[in-house]
C-alpha cells in the first residue's frame, strides 16, 4: 500500500481489501477512492459517506442522508480495476451517454479502467456526484 493515504482507513477489513489487490491495480483502486472520498466532501446534500464492505468489494454508502446509491470499487476478471454502481439504477448509462466511446463500460454496472492513467477525473467526478445523490429529487 501507499506510504501516506489522503484519507486513511476507519475500517480494517476495507484496508485489507485494498492491500489484497495487485501493486499496478491498487494505484487504480486507491485514485478512484481518493477520487470518491474527494467528491463526497464536495457534496454537503450526500452527507458523511461509509466505507465497508460490500460483495467483498470496498463499497462507499451514504447512510445519514440516503441520498445516494452504493457506488464500489472492485476488480473485473481481467485483473482491471472498475467502479461499479447498482445495475438497476442509471448512473452507469447516464455517465456513458454523457461522454460516449470515452471510457471502457461494462453494461449498465462498471466503468473500467485498465491503468490509473485511464482516469479522468473531471469526467467520473459526474459519475461519482450522481452516484452520492442518485435518490435525491434534484438529480
């Protein structure tokens, strides 16, 4: 793992997680938590966000407001590192019909990213956003 986390870990088993993924991989794993963690303290209407376990994927919650749907950061069968949100919700297609052919989408569940580089935050942080408040009226 990193020497110094931007946001350190409240849970062990969460931490346990993100050691347990490969070294190339858990520099994508821990960009998109960051990424997570940074959108959140953006976003007063979604609340302090949990993060646990969920499928064995680190999962990030918003239980005070419920504002918004689980949004998880797991690895595809490919070893890649993905974000993964409810199938039955549309946060998945609405981030691919807002920037189409711009990443790599898994059905209505994933964004994948194959190396950090593939991250481009000013694009998933609208991803992220609609995640944390996708049961809120104004979304």
């Amino acid at each position: 793992m990193t020497d110094t986390l931007l946001h350190p870990f409240g849970n062990v088993t969460v931490a346990r997680a993100f050691a347990a993924f490969p070294d190339e991989a858990q520099k994508t794993a821990f960009a998109l938590r960051d990424l997570i963690f940074d959108v959140a303290g953006q976003t007063p209407q979604a609340g302090p966000i949990e993060e646990t376990l969920r499928w064995g994927q680190p999962a990030y919650l918003t239980p005070q407001t419920k504002s918004g749907s689980t949004l998880r950061i797991g690895l595809m069968k490919t070893g890649e590192v993905a974000i993964f949100a409810h199938c039955a919700t549309t946060i998945i297609s609405t981030y691919a019909a807002t920037f189409p052919d711009m990443d790599r989408i898994e059905g209505n569940r994933a964004v994948v990213f194959p190396r950090v580089d593939d991250i481009v935050p000013e694009r998933l942080r609208l991803l992220i956003r609609h995640g944390l408040t996708y049961h809120l009226a104004d979304n």
